[in-house]
C-alpha cells in the first residue's frame, strides 16, 4: 500500500464517528494495538523532543524500506505516533520524505489536541522525516 492509500483508509476510518470522544477512543485502541518498541531503545537517545509526554521513536532501515518502532507513556499519544507508524512504516525514505501527511487534517487531529500535543505531534512527524533523511543521504 502506498502511504497515500494509508492515509485513505485511516481518513475512512475515523468517518464513522461523529463526535471526538469516539475517535480518542480510536486513538486508545490503535495505541493499545502498537508493537511496544525495545526496552533498550526507551532512553533520552530515542525520546522525542517538544513531546509533553515521554515518546521513543527507532526506525532501522531493511531492503531499504524503513521500519519504525515507537511507544509513549500516554495512551492519546501512543495512539499519535502509532497513526504515524501505519503511514510511514515499511516505505523507502524518499517516499517518506515526499509524503504530505494530509490525514493529520483530515481526520481533525491537529484540531482537536491541545497546543503541547499538537507541538509533539509535529516533533513526531519531524523526528520520522529526520530519520529518512538521514537514510536517504547514506545511500
């Protein structure tokens, strides 16, 4: 699936509730859904930064897709980083670096958070790009 026919499917989603305590709940079970990342990777070195709740985010790159891990001490925030994970797991860096994450509007996330979980979810998505980059330029 390409990241835009992900985002589709995550946008088709979170259609079917109307009202935003239903969709926080879709966030909690996505999060609950999450493969935890390693033990070894939840130190300051993984650990996003602007993030008001704690969030570790590793991608190795393999047959040179990139694969994310990730996980937070906040059930609406692993929920986050776990959308995020969906759409950019398993792709090539430069599709990620390409992708216009448009979902994040679509479904009314950035919206409905509040400014500190809004901020952590750019430095999310800035984080993954990074990682991309720094994949992209190695080759």
């Amino acid at each position: 699936m390409t990241i835009n026919e992900v985002q589709d499917q995550i946008v088709e989603e979170f259609s079917i509730f109307d009202d935003w305590m239903d969709r926080y709940q879709q966030l909690i079970d996505l999060g609950n859904d999450l493969k935890p990342i390693d033990e070894k990777k939840r130190t300051e070195q993984y650990l996003i930064k602007g993030c008001q709740s704690k969030v570790w985010v590793d991608a190795e790159l393999s047959n040179g897709k990139i694969i994310f891990t990730a996980d937070s001490d906040a059930i609406i925030t692993k929920g986050i980083v776990a959308l995020l994970v969906r759409v950019l797991n398993d792709k090539t860096p430069l599709e990620i670096l390409d992708a216009d994450l448009y979902f994040i509007d679509k479904i009314g996330l950035k919206e409905n958070l509040s400014p500190t979980r809004s901020n952590g979810l750019l430095a999310m998505v800035k984080q993954m790009k990074m990682y991309a980059l720094a994949y992209q330029a190695k080759k």
